[in-house]
C-alpha cells in the first residue's frame, strides 16, 4: 500500500461536493478535520455531529471513501484478484524483534490490518509492544519503515524506562526512540473511544506507521459490570474495534492491541483461558495470537487468521524486549 503523505489541500473536508461551510465547521468540532477522518467515523459520529439523518451520513462517509480511492488512498469497491495480490506483497511489516515470531506472521506484523495478542498476565503481551515501538523505527529493510508509533496505555502498563533499555540494547538511541513515541493515557472507555477518534491527527504530523492499543478490553470489562450490561458493553466495544480497524485501512497503518483472558467454567480438559470481548473482539481483529508462558520461554500461537496456518512459535524475553531463546531451548518445547 502507498505511503500517507503529509496532509494537503486535496484531504481538505470542503473538496467533498455538499460539504459547505457550515458542515465543515460542525464536522471540525466533532473532531472530523480531513477526509480521511471522515472516511473512519462511523455514520452515526457523522450523523450526530452535523444533525442529519442516517441516509445522508452514509451518503457523505462514501463520498469521503470514494475521494479516497481516487486519490489512491483506498482500494476501489471492486478490484481483480491478482491485482489484490500484487499489492498485497507489497504491504510492509514490521519485525516484533523475534525471527520465530515473525515467520509466524509471515513476515512481521502488517500494516493495513489489526493483529491481537491475548494471554494471561506475564506471557508478554505489553513485552512485545514495547519492543515493536523501537523496531518500527528501524529503517526499511532491517526490520522497521523509518516511523513513529502510538502507544494507548489503558493499565498503566507503559515504560518509557523498558524501551530505553530495548533500544539501548539493540543498539539503538534511547532518547531519539522515546522522542518519537507519543504515548496516550485512556482513563476509561469513553476516553480510549475518544483518543481513537481524534487519532488522525496525531498518525500523518508525526510519521506514525504503529498504533497500540494495551489493553482493548480492559475498561469495558471493569466499567460493564453483570449480564444486564453486556449488551451495551458489546455494542459499544464493536464500534470502537471497527473505528480502529477503519483507521488502520485508511492510514495504512499497523494496528496491534493486546487483550485479557478469562477462565471458561465449562473447560474440563485443555486450556480453560478464553480472551475477553467475546465474538465482537474475535471478528475484528485480522490476526489473533494467542501467547503462554513455557518454563522460562513463551509460546506464540496462530488462533486466527485469513491465510497463516494454525502453528506456535518459541520465543523468550530479555534485555532486547522480544527475542529468539537458543535453538535446544527451542526444541525441548
């Protein structure tokens, strides 16, 4: 997929046909400043931020798409397969710092898409995140693409201190790493939907080709308390996956977010560890990978995916963040 360029006049709300001034400044104070901003809003944002009915919102969040496309933004509606696949070679990934982990996603974590890392505490969910901050700074062809990231901390769990050490260790400049890591601290749920709303201006100023989202369910899952919640829980926890899955699309973006697990009562043989969030989380995310602790290693596992078969992958934490343990480590497993 192309690179984001910086923002210019042609993503400008009023090149829309039957965006006029009053509706560009009401899209403004919603938090909706581009096209492309416009393009990832749900109807219903738009709807309410400009007083239309529903129609016309989905009218004007499909003109915003369709500019888009002709700008070379999006994919067309429709489009021939070995197109497809042309330009599907062509995504860019990012390496996790871990060799096994990447062949596991073939290749590295990819933009464009949505890739979820679930597992109980201490099997190296926010490990990873921390590392793949620094390793998407790494220059194209060593593992990075030369760019910033997004770190969405809803536990937290975020420490500027660990990725200091994980770059130091890579060989790389601490300070010059956190300089280009803009951090974000979500207090509940309608400030984590918030921050991913207004995340459009944040990715094009600041080169931002990484977004992270540790962890997705937590808020919901403390606030959304009982069986008379889950219903709204499980809407609103859709609609902020999609908004974030919709992002990742239009700005090419890679977007991973870890999640909890929870004991399924019902289990009696295997592991009883299920991930939070139900069927919403589950459908969303492009890439699922379940993760474990093996002695002093861990596992990654394939769960879910479009193309990648069902497999593990051995690796290990220490002071790089993510890496590889030695291979007789790896064959014991």
């Amino acid at each position: 997929m192309p690179d984001s360029p910086n923002p210019s006049e042609e993503l400008e709300l009023d090149t829309l046909p039957g965006v006029g001034p009053a509706t560009k400044q009401k899209l403004q104070e919603a938090g909706i400043s581009t096209i492309l901003d416009l393009a990832t809003a749900g109807p219903m944002d738009i709807a309410d931020a400009v007083d239309i009915d529903m129609s016309k919102a989905v009218e004007l969040n499909n003109k915003a798409r369709k500019k888009l496309v002709e700008l070379n933004r999006l994919e067309p509606d429709f489009i021939n397969a070995a197109d497809l696949l042309v330009k599907r070679k062509a995504i860019d990934r990012v390496s996790t710092g871990s060799k096994n982990i990447d062949d596991l996603l073939g290749g590295g974590i990819e933009t464009w898409a949505m890739t979820e890392f679930y597992g109980e505490f201490g099997s190296g969910k926010s490990q990873i995140c921390h590392t793949l901050c620094a390793m998407v700074q790494l220059p194209r062809g060593a593992g990075g693409l030369g760019a910033g990231a997004v770190y969405i901390d809803t536990e937290g769990t975020f420490r500027p201190e660990r990725i200091a050490e994980i770059a130091e260790a890579r060989g790389m400049d601490a300070d010059k790493i956190l300089s280009r890591i803009t951090v974000a601290r979500a207090y509940n749920s309608a400030h984590q939907e918030l921050i991913v709303k207004d995340l459009g201006k944040v990715i094009e100023p600041n080169g931002v080709k990484l977004v992270i989202l540790d962890s997705a369910v937590a808020h919901y899952r403390a606030e959304f308390l009982g069986r008379g919640t889950l219903a709204e829980r499980q809407q609103r926890l859709n609609r902020f996956m999609h908004q974030l899955l919709r992002t990742a699309e239009v700005y090419n973006i890679a977007a991973v977010v870890t999640n909890q697990v929870q004991a399924a009562p019902d289990t009696f043989f295997g592991d009883p560890s299920r991930p939070t969030g139900g069927h919403v989380v589950a459908h969303t995310s492009t890439y699922r990978v379940y993760l474990r602790k093996a002695g002093k290693n861990r596992v990654a596992r394939m769960v879910d995916s479009p193309y990648h078969q069902e497999r593990d992958a051995v690796f290990m934490l220490d002071e790089k963040g993510v890496d590889d343990p030695p291979e007789e480590s790896t064959r014991k497993k």
